[in-house]
C-alpha cells in the first residue's frame, strides 16, 4: 500500500521510537520487529507525524525539500507495511 501526502499518518501506539547516534530505533512490542532509521531527516518526519494534519504537512514542517518526497514516501510506505506507522 503507498502512503499519500493528503493523509494523516502516526506512530503506531505499540511502536518505541528510541533516539540514537546514527536516527533511530523502532521497536514494534506487538509483531517483535526492530526497524532502523539511519537518517536524521527522517527521524524528525516520523515523530512529526501525530503534529501534522496530513503527511504532505509533516514533510513541509520538518523541511524536507519537494525534490526528495518520493525517497520520504518510498521509505515511509516501508514503515507503514512493517506497522511502524499507520493512517489515523
């Protein structure tokens, strides 16, 4: 399933955003599954999600140039399939 600007996206409830040197991790207590986020840009959108109105919005909030959207919702359809985020 793509993930869509016009929507609204968030942290699943179930999912630990844990800081770390190199962005992030994810852990999921639910499906058990360990995600990495090795970007710092991305780190900031993820937690800028459940801010934001629409995923478009939380891109734009968090300054992420128009240009690398497509890389952002590549990655971010990613996260959804693996339950890191979800529509709400």
């Amino acid at each position: 399933m793509a993930v869509r600007l016009d929507r609204a996206y968030g942290v699943d409830p179930q999912v630990a955003v844990r800081p770390e040197p190199f962005g992030a991790l994810c852990y999921h207590y639910g499906n058990r599954r360990l995600t990495f986020l090795k970007s710092s840009d991305m780190v900031a959108v993820v937690r800028a999600l459940d801010e934001h109105p629409t995923l478009g919005d939380a891109l734009a909030a968090t300054g992420v140039p128009e240009d690398r959207w497509p890389a952002f919702l590549a990655a971010l359809a990613t996260l959804e399939s693996s339950e890191v985020i979800r529509a709400r």
